[in-house]
C-alpha cells in the first residue's frame, strides 16, 4: 500500500512546502484541500496548474486525490453541483490527480429515499464527464452518508465505474459499522481510505496515529488479508482544530506506526 497525507493538515502552506514535507518525510502522495484559502483550487489559471503538476512530478510524489467541498446529496438544483464537480473534475485532470473527493451532505429533513437519489443522478450525469478526463469522483463516508452501506446505496443507483468510494474510517466507526462490514460494502466501490485517530466519540481532535481509539491496525490487517493494495491518506484536521499539535512535527511517526501495521500484517 502506498502513503499519502491530506493538506487539510497543514492548511495554507505553500505547495513547495508540502512537496517538501511529503519528499523528506517518505511519503508517496498528497490529498490536496481543494479549497480558495488553499494554493490548489479550481480558480487557478492553467500555467498555475502546470507548476503546480511539475513541483510534484520533479520531487517524485503523487497528487493521490483534490478532497472538494460539493454537497451531492443537497437540496437544490443539480446543475450547479454537477457545474462544480465538472470544475474539480477538470482540474485534477491539468494536474494528474485521479481522484475528486465529494460529500453527501443531505439536509436534516431530506428523506433518505429523496437524499439518494438526488446523489446518484448527479453522480451519474458527473462521472460521464470524469470517463472522458479518466478521473474518478470518490464518494465520502461522511455526514448523512456516514457509514459504507450509506455510500453504497447510492452508488449502487449509480452504477458507473468513475463514481467509487472513499472510506473515512473515522465516520464509518462513529456510525457503528465494523471494519468488515464496511470493507464488504465498499470494496466493489472502493478508491482510497484516510486513516486518522481520535480520543473518543465525543473528542474528535485530531491525535497521532495509534494514540487513539479508532481501528486502524483492524482495518489495515483486514485490508492485507483481502489483497487490497491501494493508498491509506492520512487525514489530520488541523484545519479544524488549532489546538492540534502541528502535523509536521507528527509525520515521521505517523509514516513509521503505518509501516509497522503493514509489516505486522504482511
């Protein structure tokens, strides 16, 4: 399995330093915040994005994935998230990248039946547009879709090779699914998994890996039982939590706990 770590733990910092720190820490890629207050967002022009693709290439790490901000599941009119999720779609193809990153984020008072089917019609008219770029638009576990067997009814209603899955462990554990249950749900779907730790359910700051009580060695043993060989990212919320410890400082141990459970599953 190849490691990645998301900028969403080092928000703001300069896509040189991020090169940087993915290169001397050992890393293989970077999940990029696709977000205005980040470097990397779909206002850049295309010169940008050709800097952007060659400061990667040059340092020998991969752009893993673009983690976007569209709400597919929302109410509202589709073509202005189809619109958006085309932008995303377009700027990871400038940049390499072979993954786009969307949310559920279905409204309290949507109906599950309604809040499915509003995500995978646009999931489907949008990944007709992703074959042509060869880029796949990953579903995440996350908010009103929390768990994998949530990701999979809508992507079952998809049914289209470039929408998948991107599993947060952190959301599918919140939701009470186990690591089995997940990985059987989503593995027909599956892109990419972040990988994170955090004290408790009701204590969600961000901790360094395997200082927490999420399942990571349960789910990278399931993970190696079953053959798959992907990218584990991990997602470090800075971003959302200042009192964080800086993830700088956390990347070689982080890279070191993830190489163990690898070995101790091999």
């Amino acid at each position: 399995m190849k490691l990645a770590f998301s900028t969403l733990g080092v928000p703001g910092l300069p896509i040189g330093d991020v090169v940087r720190l993915a290169a001397t820490h050992g890393y293989h890629g970077v999940e990029l915040r696709a977000h205005p207050e980040e470097p990397v967002h779909t206002g850049l022009g295309h010169a940008a994005r050709a800097d952007v693709a060659a400061e990667f290439k040059a340092a020998g790490v991969e752009i893993l994935g673009l983690a976007g901000y569209v709400r597919v599941a929302a109410p509202g009119d589709d073509e202005p998230v189809i619109a958006e999720i085309r932008e995303l779609l377009d700027l990871a193809r400038d940049l390499g990248a072979p993954f786009v990153r969307v949310l559920p984020g279905a409204a309290e008072d949507q109906s599950t039946e309604d809040a499915d089917a509003t995500a995978a019609r646009r999931l489907g008219t949008a990944a007709e547009y992703a074959a042509d770029l060869d880029v796949r638009i990953l579903l995440e576990t996350h908010d009103s879709h929390r768990t994998g067997a949530d990701a999979t009814r809508v992507l079952g209603l998809v049914g289209h090779l470039q929408a998948g899955a991107l599993w947060d462990v952190m959301h599918t554990w919140l939701g009470g699914e186990q690591p089995a249950v997940t990985f059987a749900a989503l593995s027909p779907f599956l892109g990419y998994i972040q990988v994170k730790d955090i004290a408790s359910p009701d204590d969600t700051t961000p901790l360094p890996l395997g200082a927490g009580v999420l399942p990571l060695t349960e789910c990278v043993d399931l993970l190696s039982r079953e053959g798959w060989d992907g990218w584990l990212c991990w997602e470090y919320e800075k971003r959302w939590y200042e009192s964080a410890a800086p993830l700088e400082g956390l990347l070689d141990e982080g890279r070191d706990h993830l190489a163990r459970l690898l070995n101790e599953s091999a």
